[in-house]
C-alpha cells in the first residue's frame, strides 16, 4: 500500500475533483459519509452520548458532515465548533449551514476566551476529534491543549478523523499534551507515515483507512515515498520451485561469525537460512563451536578458523552466493583486522549484522569497501554508533536515507514497525509482535535474509520479504508460546508456515458471524 505525504493528498484531491467533474464540497460530503457509515455499522443506532469537535478548516467541514447524518439517523449528538480563528475554510461554512438546517441544536461555539466546564463528558461517552487535519504546521495554542486534555481527563473513547489533532504529518511533535491521544483513526485512503514511528505511533491506538474513491489512475500511476508492505505486496516477490530443481538451484549461504560464548547466533543464523529456502549452508566459526556446530545442525557444513576463541584469519575455497556476517562474531583487534581484510578482497553480496555493524561504526572508512546495495540491520543503538544522533524519528529517517545513498547500501531500521531503507525510499512492515523482543531473534532475520539471496531474489527484495517472512513466523508461533515465552528457535519452527500463509485466502465469516454484523 502507498502512503501519500501530506502535498500528494492535496493533489490526488484537487485532481479527483477536476476528472469526476465534483465540487470540493461534494468530496467532503463523500468523506464524512463514509465515516458515518464506519460508526453506524457498529453502533447500530446506540444512544451512547456523541461529542463531535470540530475545527474551522476542511477536517471540522468532515466532522460536520458526520456530525449532520448523525443527527438524521437519531443519534445522541453533540457538535462543537473549536473557534479561535477567523480563517474558515470555504467547505467548513458550507457545512455550518447545512447542519443548522437539520437540528435546532445548533454547534455550540467554543472561543478562545472562554472554559469547558459546562462540557460535561463521561468516560461511557465518545469522542470525535475532527479539530485539526494534516494542514497544521504549528503548535495548537494553551486553549486548544486544554481541550485536549479534558479529552484526556474524560477517558472516553477517541475517534480521530484522518489524523489525531495535533499531530503533523512530516515533522516531530514539539509537546505532546498538544495533540489529542486517538483509540482509533480513521484515515482517508491511506494510513500516515506518522502511525509507524516509535515517537508519533502512541498518538493512535488503532488506524483505518477509508476509501473515499480518490482518482484511481492518480493512486496508481503516482510514485510515494513510503509503502506498507504486507502479504499482497510480497506475494509478487515469491519464487516457486520448479520440478527438477535440486539443491545448487537455490544457492550456497556462508553465516561468518561466533566467538567463546557466542556459536548460538550462528547456530540460529544458519538454521533460518536453511529454513528460508538456501540450498546449501556454511558456518563459518572459530574452533571452540566446531562440536557444538555439527552435533546440533547436521545439514550445515562447518568451517573452522585457525583461532580457538574468535576470529582471526578470515580463510576459505569456497564459493558462497551470500555472506551473512557479524553474528556473534565479537570486535577484538584480531577479529577486527581479519573482518578489514576480509572486506578488502570480498565480492560477494553481504548481509551484516550484530558486530559485523558494530565493527564498521568502529572504523568508517571499511564502509566504502562494501559491495554494491550491501544489507546492513541494526538494532537502535547499532544504527546510533552508524549515522550519528538524531533528535527526532524524522531526522532518523533522514540521516539513514542518506547513508544508504553515500553507500549505496539497503539499511533496515529494526522495530515495531520495522523500516527497510534504500535510496529515498522506505518500506513499513506490518508483520511481528513484541514477542520478537528476544535474544537471537537478529540472527534469524539475518540468516533469513542471506538465504533469500542465495536463491536469487535481488537485494531490496530479499529484504522486505525477509522481514515479512520474520515477522509473520513470529505472528504463527505467538498463538502457541505468547508473548514472554517465544524465542528466536521458535520463529525458525514456523518459517515454512509463513511460506504456506502466503497462499492461503482469508477465511470467510460464517453466516452467524454476518447476521451479527449487519
């Protein structure tokens, strides 16, 4: 799915109005309806008391919109224009009139000057923030904050339209009691990039996006910065196996890594690259792991340095298709001069992780040694020691664009809301759970990665299905271990479940489950 920026959405408005020969005014009417369908459907006519706020701008014209078909449909509302500017959109004021016009309970106005003590909403109640949408380029003033904090106080249920009022679309919140704390939003025709971020992601507990029929030729021939991936935009991506296929097809993985204490991440590292399809796996390891190694997976080849402890001469006459590196591999002088020399004289594509990362923040000049379109994933504060401090998400995401240009590399963010970054462009996972906030869960998106490699899929697209995959591995196994008790072997168990859930269809309701909903 794409996400649109905030310039794109005016664009894809002002041509959809143009090319279905409609007003401004007639697609807001078609956007508050369509949120008015959203509540009716599941409130089916309740008499749960409605406080819709309303701005003066082209939000609150939505908030009236839904507000009016409210009232006709017989619901318990009440409608509160946020009036502390004298700018008001040409949409708003057609609204205004056209709500008066069904009720004798005019909006009531809220001014600048004045308090909210004779608004009286109850936890029981509900919320509707139509206040400010994703025009907003400076902070709410101290009487808007106040309101949201009695949205706050009142612990109702929120429901945001299209974005939480107060929350910018491109830029970081400067004070958080300044924007309004959404249960649910509802977001017209895509979600925000401001929904995925660790710092802006908490103002919405949930997200929706409406269709409110933008241009289809425009959503479809315009190019975004952001897309959401989930299964229907990996599914393109998956190589079926053909029937005379055998194990040199799919390609050779060499996991390098491990030091005394560390052979597990490897271990796990190799496991997954087996599981995600690679046709052959070799672990490159010191010594202490030679035993451990091949005892525990008896389908990975084992390479052994010369070293007991760690690595210290990077050496083999092998030919592998991926590199996956840094996995346990530790950053002692010998282990650091062997991964230079390494680096010197590799060609082959690299997944690095872990130390692998650790060990070029530590000595910066190696990255101009890195192949083409390399596949670096730290963690926070491997990314920290990488491309610097940020101050805010939004710098994050700038700093990390461009270091993937200056390197040409493809650099994952890893979180909850894992962010795969090459060049200008950025991918949003939506698969895992905090469940994958365990030890060697790093490693298994590294082997994963590396094997997809191996079998041929290009580097970008390695790695946004390799982080699907992950994710979704983790998804399966949660309904069986929970959150506290998964671990990284448990996301490997059910990376060929991931595979399968690739092809299955939704499951339908039942006819039981249908009556319920209508």
């Amino acid at each position: 799915m794409k996400l649109f920026s905030k310039e794109q959405i005016y664009e894809g408005d002002k041509l959809t109005t143009e090319r279905q020969n409609i007003s401004s005014t007639d697609l807001m009417e078609r956007a508050g309806t369509q949120i008015f369908n959203w509540i009716h459907k599941r409130m089916q006519g309740a008499q749960v008391p409605i406080h819709v706020f309303c701005g003066i701008g082209n939000n609150g014209g939505d908030g009236l919109v839904l507000a009016r078909h409210l009232i006709t449909h017989g619901y318990n509302v009440v409608t509160y224009i946020v009036n502390c500017s004298d700018k008001r959109s040409k949409d708003f004021l057609i609204n205004y009139d056209r709500i008066k016009n069904v009720t004798k309970n005019w909006p009531k106005m809220l001014s600048c000057s004045g308090d909210f003590s004779e608004i009286i909403i109850n936890e029981q109640d509900i919320i509707v923030d139509a206040v400010f949408g994703i025009g907003l380029n400076r902070p709410p003033n101290d009487w808007v904050q106040e309101l949201f904090e009695k949205f706050r106080a009142s612990k109702a249920f929120t429901l945001s339209i299209d974005i939480p009022s107060g929350l910018y679309t491109d830029k970081a919140v400067e004070d958080e009691k300044a924007v309004v704390n959404a249960g649910y939003t509802l977001s017209f025709q895509s979600p925000k990039l401001v929904f995925f971020l660790p710092e802006t992601a908490k103002y919405t507990v949930q997200w929706e996006a409406l269709d409110i029929g933008i241009d289809r030729d425009y959503l479809m021939q315009t190019e975004t910065e952001v897309e959401l991936i989930s299964k229907y935009e990996v599914l393109p991506f998956y190589k079926p196996r053909q029937k005379f296929a055998h194990k040199g097809d799919f390609g050779h993985v060499m996991i390098l890594g491990g030091s005394h204490g560390k052979i597990g991440a490897v271990n796990l590292a190799s496991r997954a690259a087996l599981s995600s399809g690679a046709g052959l796996v070799t672990a490159y390891i010191p010594k202490c792991g030679y035993h451990s190694m091949q005892s525990s997976i008896p389908e990975v080849m084992v390479i052994t340095d010369e070293n007991e402890t760690n690595i210290s001469n990077i050496n083999f006459d092998i030919e592998p298709t991926a590199i996956g590196v840094g996995v346990g591999l530790g950053t002692t002088t010998e282990t650091a001069k062997s991964f230079e020399t390494f680096l010197k004289k590799n060609k082959t594509p690299l997944v690095i992780d872990a130390d692998g990362i650790n060990l070029l923040s530590k000595k910066k000049t190696l990255l101009k040694l890195l192949p083409e379109q390399s596949i670096l994933t730290p963690h926070p504060k491997e990314l920290e020691r990488l491309v610097g401090k940020w101050s805010d998400d939004f710098e994050k995401l700038k700093k990390v664009k461009a270091f993937s240009k200056k390197y040409n590399s493809i650099v994952l963010i890893k979180g909850a809301n894992s962010i795969t970054v090459y060049q200008d462009k950025l991918y949003i996972n939506t698969t895992g759970n905090p469940g994958m906030a365990t030890a060697g869960s790093g490693d298994v998106l590294t082997g994963i990665i590396s094997g997809l490699i191996a079998q041929g899929y290009d580097f970008l697209a390695a790695t946004i299905f390799g982080v699907y995959l992950h994710g979704r591995s983790a998804d399966i196994s949660l309904e069986d271990y929970g959150y506290q008790s998964l671990i990284a072997s448990h996301i490997i168990d059910t990376i060929g479940e991931a595979y399968i859930d690739l092809f299955k269809k939704p499951e339908q309701p039942s006819q039981e489950e249908e009556g319920q909903e209508q």
